[in-house]
C-alpha cells in the first residue's frame, strides 16, 4: 500500500483544498492528512475560524481521506513519515524547497495551488485581518 501525507489547516474549507486532496490521493492508496492544532497555529501566529476538532471532522468527511492526525510541531514531519509508514510527502507548491529534507525518508511532492482561491483571500474579501494563510 502507498501512503501518502500532507499537512495544512484546513480553516474556511474550499475548492483549493478538495483539489489539494483529490490530487495528493492519486498519488497513493492511503492519504493521511495532518491538521493544525489550535495551539499551533498560535504558535504560527495563525487563528483559524473553526477549531480543531471541527476541522477535522470536516476533513474525516471528505471522501479522499482516510486518516486524520493532529500537528502539533514543526517538527514533527519527520515522526509522523516513520509512523505511518508514508511513501510521499504532499505540500503545495508554495513551500516548495522546505521539505526537500524529507526526500531522505520518502519522496517529496509539491502540486500546484488552484488559481483565484484561497483561505486567505477568502479572510481578506470578507474584510478578515488575523495573519492567517492556508
């Protein structure tokens, strides 16, 4: 079985990030998507509408996901690639370069963000200032 993983917040659900996991999924059998605490995107100095929990449930409800895990550190990448078992690591291409150190554990892929959507142009259209990004 290929295992694939990502992270993210998930806040403000939308098209970006359906095409983010419908995309990171056919890249494998098994996608595990790792979801931002509220504790950590504090620490990111991010405040995402809806908590936690309710993030990832909304994420366990997405067809493409078959398991949902909390991130809790930065540096917890590395970890959860060992414990899963993971065969690719998935970000979007705007972190492209800043896990390449991963390509020691598994293979690294970046995709290609939907264009015109975003969580954080959503907060900015809605006239939303908290330094929040996806």
């Amino acid at each position: 079985m290929r295992r694939v993983l990502t992270y993210g917040t998930f806040d403000l659900f939308h098209e970006g990030h359906i095409n983010l996991l419908r995309r990171a999924k056919k890249l494998g059998d098994y996608l595990i998507v790792a979801v931002s605490t509220d504790e950590f995107n504090a620490i990111k100095g991010k405040k995402a509408y809806y908590s936690f929990e309710a993030r990832k449930k909304i994420l366990e409800a997405v067809r493409y996901v078959d398991l949902v895990i909390p991130e809790n550190k930065w540096e917890q990448k590395i970890e959860d690639v060992k414990n899963y078992n993971v065969d690719v690591f998935v970000m979007g291409d705007d972190w492209k370069g800043k896990f390449d150190f991963l390509k020691e554990y598994c293979e690294v892929v970046y995709l290609s963000r939907t264009e015109g959507i975003s969580t954080t142009k959503i907060k900015q259209d809605l006239g939303v200032k908290d330094g929040s990004d996806d």
